[in-house]
C-alpha cells in the first residue's frame, strides 16, 4: 500500500494522520527547491510504486515533471524526502560548478521530464462548499449542491415536508428525529436568506503548491462543483 503497510488501509492513502501531517511538514520546509525553480504552481502525488512532482515555472508555460519509484514498503514522507534530497543535492552541485544559481536552475529544469498536459492540469481548482450548513443537510436529506440552486427556499420546505411525513410524533415518528429535522430547516431557512460560502483553491487528488503564498495546501476533501 502507498504508505507501506497493508493493515487497516481500505481506500485511505495514509496509514495515519500524523504520517499525513510529516508529509505535509516535509513539503514545507523544502520549499527552497521550488523558489530555486521559480515555481508558479506546483502539484505532488504519488501511487504504490510512483512520486510525481510537476511544476510550473512563471517564466514558462511548460510543465516540467520529476518521476521517482517507491521505495519497497517506505512512506510517502521518506520517499519524498529521498526525492527532495536528490533534486536539492543536484542543483548544489550545479550551483558549485557553475557559481551561477540560475544556471542550476536551468540545469534541474532541463533534467525534467516535459509534460505534455495542458496548464490546467496543474493550475489550482477552486471549490465551493455552503458555510456554517453542518449536518442540516443530512438530516433533510439534501446534498451541498442542491444549496446553490435557484428558489432555495422551496427547495428546503419541500425537503421538509419530505422528512416529516416520516418523522412527525403524530405520525408515528420519533420525537428526537423531528426536533433534529426541524431545527436543520430553520437553520437552511435562515441560511437560504443569506448564503455564505468557503472558497478553496487546490485538487481533490494531489498536493498542490501556490508560489505566491510560498505554501502547500493538502488535498481537497471534495470535487469541485460543476
């Protein structure tokens, strides 16, 4: 498995979330590669047996992508350091034996594979998700996309009515399970009257880095919203 054990792992790319937050801290603090490079944008993901870091440079419109194997039964965060160290190591040598910083940039670039995908593959998404809705959602029975169509309020009493119907005391339904639903209604009615919503810029399956910001942003929890 990517995280170089077989237990407990289903669908997760982690075997924990401290694994996941040493990853994040070793993307940090080697951002002095990615300046170095000029970096605009940049994206890391990796398989079972892949590291793949694409970036783009300001100065270029192409994409320039370094590709390592795995390491037997290692975790992405030493197979990324090992990466990191080799790419930092050759630039250094560049460095002293040209004396000139921006030839071992050149240099490093040059030592790219070229990726031919367009810019978009590597240029950050920006996904919306409602604010402050919780589980109001769940408990009416409603997805977050279904928050940004139009006439939302009627969207909200119909779901509803919907749920009541079924959970009403009255009607045989559990007193607790309707005081839940009932409060998600007001909460979207009064949502639905001024709707806030989070704005997150990244990719739903990659670690993505904003040379402006000088900082990695993990991947994001969702797709983005058509």
């Amino acid at each position: 498995m990517s995280c170089g054990t077989t237990e407990n792992m289903t669908r997760r790319k982690y075997c924990s979330i401290d694994c996941r937050q040493r990853l994040r801290h070793q993307l940090d603090i080697r951002t002095g590669l990615l300046r170095a490079l000029n970096t605009r944008y940049a994206t890391f993901y990796f398989t079972d047996y892949l590291l793949v870091l694409d970036v783009l440079p300001y100065s270029s419109p192409q994409i320039f992508s370094y590709l390592y194997p795995r390491s037997s039964r290692s975790k992405p965060v030493d197979d990324f350091s090992r990466m990191a160290n080799h790419l930092g190591n050759a630039w250094w040598d560049e460095v002293k034996r040209t004396r000139k910083r921006y030839l071992a940039s050149q240099h490093l670039l040059e030592s790219a594979n070229r990726n031919h995908k367009g810019i978009d593959s590597i240029r950050p998404i920006e996904i919306k998700n409602p604010s402050q809705v919780g589980s109001s959602v769940i408990h009416l029975k409603l997805s977050r996309s279904q928050l940004e169509k139009p006439g939302l309020s009627q969207v909200v009493k119909k779901a509803y009515r919907r749920q009541a119907m079924k959970h009403h005391p009255d009607l045989g339904g559990d007193a607790d399970s309707f005081r839940k639903i009932h409060e998600a209604y007001v909460q979207l009615i009064n949502w639905a009257e001024n709707p806030t919503f989070i704005r997150r810029r990244g990719f739903p399956d990659k670690w993505f880095y904003e040379g402006d910001r000088n900082r990695w942003i993990q991947p994001t929890p969702c797709k983005p919203n058509k």
